[in-house]
C-alpha cells in the first residue's frame, strides 16, 4: 500500500506548520520540513518542540535562505527530499507540498489512487516546443547565467544578462538532457526520487547549469524525471488543485469551497486561507476517514488547465483589466492635486473626503501602501500600478461607480499628468504650491536616500540648493504645460484666499470650498 513522504517547504507561521504536519501524519504517512533559515532559529525550535513526539516527522538536512526564482528552493526541496528519503525506507511515494496546500480527498482514497498505476506525476513538457511559457524571458533564463533575484535585483539582473549576451557569453545546455518545465507540485515514486538523487550527487555538471538557470523549480525535476524516467510512467499533470482570479492572482480558499474543492479530481489543494479554520477542520477530518466515496468529475483538471494556460496568457477567468481600452471614458473627470510634500496633499484630500462625496485616492503610484480597495492582491504592487497607469485609474472610476475622482501625484509626475490631459476624459489639475525650508529639504533628502543621519553638514548644505532648484523646475514644468483646467493654491496664503481656486477645481460652491481650505493647520508643517 501506498506510504507518503510529504516535502514541505514553509517559511512562516510555526503553529500552522506543526498543525499541518500532525494533520498530514495522522494516517500513517510521513513529512519532512524545510523551514526557510530566513525566518529565525527560534521559530524553527517552536516547530521541533511541537512536533519532537511524532516519529514521522524528519526535517531537511540543511536549513538555507530561500528566495523566489533561484536555485535556493530546488537546493531545499533536495536537502528535504534527502532526510525523508533515509528516514522512512517505507514511503512509496514523495509529494511536494507548501504550507497552504492541504489535503481534499481521504488518506484512504489517495493510497488506492496512487496504488492503481506505477507511474509519476509531474508536468513535464518541452522547455523549447511547448507553449508553457507565454510571457517574459524563455531561453534567457538557460543560455545566460543569473546570479541576481530579478524581483529584488532587476537592474542587476538585466544589466548582468545583457552584459553577458554583448560579450558573447551565451553557454551550451548539458549535450545529453533535453529541458522540461512545469509546475512544481509533484508526486513521485520512491524509485525515481533514489534516481534523481543519485543523479544529482553524479552529474555535477549538469548541477551546476541549473544552478543559475532562472526560476530552476519549474525545470530542474521536470527534465531529470524526463530523462530518468520511461515516457510511459510518466503523466504530465499536477494532482494539486489551485485556480487564479481575473487579475492572475491565486484564488485564497476559504470555508464555503468545501463542496468544489473535494468533488475536484485532485487530491490536494492550494491556496488554503490562513483564517479558513472551518475547512481547515473538516479537510482534516476528511484525510483521515474512512470508507468515504468521492463523486468526482472531470472538469477539475480541465478547468485547472483552462485557468493555468489563460493564466500564463495573463487572462485567467477574463482578460485583465490592462488587456482592454485603457481610455477613462469621455464622461469622467479626473481631479489631479500636484504636490511634492505628500503629507500636505493628504490633508487636503482629507478634508475633500468629509466636505464632498468625491472617491479620493492618494499618491497611487509614488507610494507602496497607498489605502487602494482589495483587488485580490494586486493592488499592492506599486511597478504593476506603474504599468498600466490608466486602466488601474479606470478600474476605480469603475469600482466606486463615479465619473469625478480625485488623485494626488508628485510634483516630478508632469509627463503622467500631460498623459492624463490627453486621454479622452476631461482633466483638471491643482497645484499646492509649498514652502521649502532648509531643514525641510535636508529631511527630503534623506527620505529619498540622497543623503543619510552620517552625510556631513556640508555636504548637506551644498546639496540643498541643487535640490531646491530641482523642485522649482518640476513645478515650473507643470506651469509651462499650460493644462486648460489649471488652478493653484499656496501653502502662505489665507483658506480665504486659497478657497476660490478648490471651489474651481473641485466645481463646489464656495462655501463647501472654504470649508475645505479652512481646517486646522492643513498647510502647515
């Protein structure tokens, strides 16, 4: 009967490892843990200390930093495919897992599926002839080696990779393997894993060429299983469930998909939420039933292939937003505050919020943590709102049904506000003109990372008057443009005076608008 040694590769939250882990142990199966060295050695201890009763459990042989795309998660998975490979002689099958993955079928029912034919899964597909790949980079990530993280390094990461195709450094892949890719959730059998460890430990070589491929888990087991492994034994599917919304992000599973999820020809299932506790309990009491009969269908893995391959076409369920007219509408309006100290346009937008029904939103793409509404996570990546500036602000004219919004950008932004005066929606721009004083700009500079706590007095002081100089071409710059609908305000003039220009701007009366320029100390450091 089948036994599973389950490799788990984790990062965070101790307690739910160790509850995954009891879980995953409970009908006799086995699960060997590589717990990322990023997260500390007291986190890592809770984890020993909670499971040190439970003899299934073994962890990976060494404990290292793990980072998205590189060679580090495949050097991982290998470390914990090692240790359960020594520690339980009697695992028949090996299965990667994550910490949000669990379990939609019975321990029973998964045994006999595994039983019922001698083969591996794991997608596995021709790196070069398939269509895996439908975006970004593709030989790139073989011919050119790459030491840098191209999401926590990417001018590093391209300058490298172009600096190496100028000099002609382009490398030859392994003569004898031929390269495969696909997903990173597999289920293989112990025979093929003693194989693939053996292989490692052999070939160096080719070891080594893969250890600055880019986003090596996605190659490095799906070409050697290919080349180790008869055709025949072989099916190129995942059994781990996951489905992605319109924006390309991964659907977070919560208690009400119970019903989909088990009746899904899958055995396992990711993303599970963290706060999911309902399903969490009655998926883990499913795993250790008994006797239970599962009514599955088949649209599960078709529907999981329809998502993926739309998926890597960057559509999913529907195209993405970005992938349609990236117009605002002829009907809206867009209100544009320009202003280089952030905190001053906040206040401002503040009080717009209490005094008028206008949706506001701060400095979306200058600022990370911007307050935006939940987009399925999305919308927490400032380059992905950086780069599809319009469609984003169109997606929230269409969230909050409204054709006037107001957004803040910073003084260096003329080139996105002359974009914004092109499109076919009407535009209107308020400039806060502000007060700069030199210990205001000496704090700018170390916030934007031109000087630091430890650059000397005199150098700060030569330096204030480059960048005062700067910001007075910026705004100059945004005067000259000469936008139709421009009106300004000052940080030294009266909420009197300054209320006729935010009456204009925001199109309210005066008084709404006087209201607006009146409160306490709203342009005043």
């Amino acid at each position: 009967m089948a036994r599973i040694a389950f490799i788990l590769l984790c990062h965070k939250d101790p307690e739910a490892i160790i509850d995954q882990a009891r879980r995953l142990t409970a009908a006799g199966d086995y699960i060997a843990i590589h717990f990322d060295a990023r997260a500390g050695k007291q986190a890592f201890e809770t984890i020993r200390e909670g499971l040190k009763d439970n003899p299934n459990v073994a962890y990976a042989t060494k404990r290292i930093k793990c980072g998205w795309g590189e060679w580090s998660l495949v050097q991982a998975s290998l470390y914990a495919v090692e240790a359960a490979e020594e520690a339980f002689p009697r695992a028949t099958h090996f299965y990667m897992v994550s910490g949000d993955c669990m379990s939609i079928k019975s321990a029973e029912h998964i045994r006999k599926f595994l039983d019922n034919d001698d083969i591996d899964y794991i997608e596995s597909f021709d790196f070069f002839e398939s269509d895996w790949i439908k975006t970004g980079i593709k030989k790139d990530r073989l011919i050119y080696r790459h030491w840098f993280n191209e999401r926590t390094q990417k001018w590093l990461f391209y300058k490298s990779m172009k600096l190496q195709e100028k000099l002609g450094l382009q490398r030859e892949i392994p003569s004898d393997i031929r390269v495969q890719i696909g997903s990173q959730w597999w289920c293989l059998r112990r025979r093929t894993i003693e194989a693939l460890l053996d292989f490692t430990r052999t070939r160096k070589d080719v070891v080594n060429f893969f250890s600055t491929t880019w986003i090596p888990d996605e190659t490095y087991f799906q070409t050697l299983v290919r080349h180790l492994v008869p055709n025949n034994e072989i099916n190129s599917r995942t059994l781990t469930f996951l489905m992605f919304t319109d924006y390309g992000m991964p659907v977070v599973l919560y208690n009400d998909h119970y019903d989909l999820l088990v009746s899904q020809d899958f055995l396992f299932a990711r993303k599970i939420s963290p706060d999911a506790t309902e399903l969490k309990k009655r998926l883990g009491d499913l795993f250790v039933a008994e006797g239970v009969d599962f009514h599955t269908s088949d649209e599960g893995q078709s529907l999981f292939k329809f998502l993926a391959d739309r998926g890597r076409h960057g559509r999913r369920f529907a195209p993405r937003f970005w992938d349609n007219d990236s117009a605002l509408g002829r009907n809206r309006e867009l209100l544009i505050i320009v202003c280089k100290k952030w905190h001053v346009a906040k206040r401002l937008v503040a009080k717009i919020k209490e005094q008028t029904d206008i949706p506001c939103v701060e400095y979306l793409f200058d600022e990370e943590n911007t307050p935006l509404p939940d987009f399925g996570g999305v919308e927490k990546s400032l380059a992905k709102r950086s780069r599809h500036i319009r469609s984003w602000t169109r997606m929230l004219f269409d969230y909050w049904d409204t054709d006037r919004m107001v957004i803040c950008l910073d003084s260096n932004k003329v080139d996105l506000v002359r974009d914004f005066n092109n499109d076919k929606s009407s535009t209107r721009v308020l400039e806060i003109e502000c007060d700069f004083s030199d210990d205001y700009l000496k704090g700018h500079m170390k916030r934007v990372g031109l000087a630091s706590d430890r650059t000397p007095d005199k150098a700060l002081d030569s330096l204030v008057s480059t960048v005062r100089a700067d910001i007075d071409r910026e705004y100059h710059e945004i005067r000259d443009a000469d936008f139709e609908c421009y009106e300004r305000i000052s940080q030294s003039k009266s909420p009197e005076q300054n209320a006729p220009a935010i009456a204009r701007f925001l199109d309210v009366p005066e008084d709404v608008a006087h209201q607006v320029a009146q409160a306490d100390h709203l342009f005043y450091d």
